[in-house]
C-alpha cells in the first residue's frame, strides 16, 4: 500500500489539536483509528496534508454509565470494544448491535464509533441508532465546547455540522427508561462486511402493550441518515400487533427515496425499507418481552 507524502502530527492535547486544525486549514485531518482515513488516501479519493492523529491524547478512550447521563463513549473507544462491552450490553444492547455490524472484526479492532459518524457516510451503522435514542456528540472547539443532538450532526454526503477546527471527544446516549427499548439491524450482501444496503433503528416507548413514543430512523437510503415519521404516526398509540408493525413499514416506504448503485437498486432499497423497518420494531420489542403485553 503506497501512500501520498503526508506530514504526520500527534497533539498531546485538545488544545494542541484544535490549534494545529485551525493553523493549517483545510488540508488538515484528524485521524484516531484510521480506518475512515487512511484506504480512501490510498485510493487517492481523500487527499491530506497533513494527519493528526489524536491517539496519544489522554482521556478519550473510555465507556461510562451513570443512571441520570446514560452511556458515555470516548472518541477513541474502538468499535470491538463497544461491542463486546458488557456494561453495553447490560445497558443498552443495541448500541453493542450497531457497533458490531460495521465491517469487519479487525477494522473493529482499530476503528471508533466517532469516527464512523465523523466519515459521514450515508450507509454509516452506527447513525440510525444514535439518532433513535436522541444521542448527544460531545465537541471541543478552539473557544468553547459544545453539544450537537446527532439528529442534526450529518449535513450530506461525509459532511458534517462539525466546524473546520472542532473535534468530537465523546457521546452520550440516553438511559433506557421504563418501557423503552431500541434494536438497529441492518440488510447488507455479506452481513456486516458490506456497507448496508439499508439499516433501520428502532426506538420505542411502552405502556403495557401500547407503544406511546416512537422514532424509526432509516440508513442508506437517504444523503444522510433519515427519520420515519409516517412509520412512527402508524405506531404511537397503538398495541403493536402483527398487523400494526406490517403497516408501519409500509409507511416508511413514504419517508425516503433511496437511488439505485452497485449494491442494489432503489426499487428493492425500498422494499426493503418495509421489511426491515418491521424486523427492527420487533427486534426492539424482544428487549422489551413483548410476548408479556400482545
């Protein structure tokens, strides 16, 4: 693998970090697992100057739970270790589902969560779910920090509301309160090793049997990971029987309009977006034991 010349900087701080963005403008990327930075470079698809790599930054590498805040995970938090995390999946199983349907088990081993919404990709896994459970990015810029619901973080194709010289330092995803539950699943050609060809998340809301809040957020079909709002109208306020999750589905296929590409065409994208809007609420209701309520 041949690289273009680059210049390769490690920032022991925040501060330092943020400086040497700002100093050296548009040329400049931040790197932490490399898996979003480095292949497109080598494809000559990404150009960079400059590389800053925020790896020997401490503090960034962490995952909290506290019962008032939720789920907190560092910028440097490695994707395996999401997924193979207990404490996630004591907590909020469907973050650890996310995290594990994106590529493989060694880009895993290397890449973040942070970095997967960072890169910005319409087929992106770990979105829909963060999004679903009104997730919060954490943002260190060179005058003050600040937080960015990740419901408004994507502005298109690997773009971000993210200014020139911020960086994310971390997420925090809300508690699962009573009654609520969450799943993401994701359709792709080989399981997690392909991008999706459509990924839904599932957020629900329970009393008993009827669900009372709803948000369905779809992947891949869209330039940026989109709300179901037509879907979550069909489940609000209704017992989710077969036949009601069946409707909601289709009322998704409302909500976006997918393009054809290599992967598959937007006919089937949006077939699709029925099938697996229905597979992720059910999935999501099994945390919740819907067996006990229907």
């Amino acid at each position: 693998m041949v690289l273009p010349k680059f210049e390769y900087l490690t920032p022991a701080t925040l501060e330092e970090a943020t400086m040497l963005l700002s100093e050296l403008g548009s040329g400049a990327k931040i790197m932490a697992g490399g898996t979003d930075i480095i292949p497109p470079m080598r494809d000559k698809v990404l150009k960079a100057d400059y590389l800053i790599d925020i790896k020997h930054i401490p503090g960034l590498e962490y995952i909290t739970y506290d019962e008032k805040d939720g789920l907190k995970i560092g910028a440097l938090t490695k994707l395996y270790d999401i997924q193979t995390s207990n404490l996630v999946k004591e907590k909020n199983p469907s973050v650890a589902q996310a995290a594990k349907y994106v590529a493989s088990t060694q880009i895993r081993n290397k890449g973040t969560m942070v970095g997967n919404i960072c890169n910005a990709s319409p087929s992106c896994d770990t979105a829909p779910i963060l999004i679903a459970q009104n997730a919060a990015v954490q943002v260190h810029g060179p005058e003050n920090d600040r937080v960015i619901p990740a419901g408004s973080f994507f502005k298109g194709v690997k773009k971000t509301w993210l200014e020139p010289n911020e960086i994310v330092t971390g997420l925090v995803i809300p508690p699962l309160g009573e009654g609520e539950c969450a799943a993401y699943i994701k359709h792709s050609v080989r399981k997690a090793m392909d991008l999706a060809i459509v990924g839904v998340a599932a957020w629900l809301k329970m009393d008993g049997a009827v669900c009372v809040d709803a948000r369905i957020v779809l992947g891949a079909v869209a330039i940026t990971p989109v709300r179901a709002p037509s879907a979550e109208k069909v489940l609000i306020g209704k017992e989710l029987t077969d036949d009601v999750i069946a409707e909601a589905g289709i009322a998704a296929m409302s909500d976006c309009k997918p393009i054809s590409d290599v992967r598959a065409s937007a006919e089937y994208r949006h077939d699709m977006v029925r099938v697996f809007t229905k597979r992720a609420v059910k999935k999501a209701l099994e945390g919740y034991g819907e067996e006990d309520h229907i």
